[in-house]
C-alpha cells in the first residue's frame, strides 16, 4: 500500500508549478499502487492538461514515490 505522506510531499513538489497557471492538483484516491488526482483551476480545464498529468505530475511523483505504477485523473 502507497504511503499517502509520501504521495501529498511529492504532489507538494508539483503545485507551484501549477500555481503559475492558475491551477492545481489534489489527491483524490490512492488503490494499491494506483494513484489517482484530480486538476483544478486553470488545469482542470486546460486542453493541455493531458500532458501536464503526464509530463509534470506523473513524472514528477513517480520519481518520488517508485512504488506507484500507475496514476489517474478523476
């Protein structure tokens, strides 16, 4: 089971990010090794918020939290 302290510090690294735009990330569930968030702000409707998930956020906690395989926007 993921460690939610380590996915909330490692999702902490990706908010300011995201504050930029006018946007941001929260938890929205954690199931075995999935991972899932949910955009908001400016990145919740973004057409590029795909590849935000994806390229920043992903990325991002995955190298944090190895133990995640999988993550998914709700």
């Amino acid at each position: 089971m993921l460690d939610k302290k380590k996915v909330e510090a490692a999702l902490s690294k990706v908010r300011p990010m995201l504050a930029r735009d006018g946007g941001d990330v929260e938890l929205a569930g954690i199931t075995d090794s999935t991972v899932q968030v949910r955009l908001t702000g400016a990145c919740g409707h973004c057409p590029m918020s795909t590849m935000t998930l994806r390229m920043g956020v992903e990325r991002v906690i995955k190298a944090e939290v190895p133990e995640i395989k999988e993550l998914i926007a709700v």
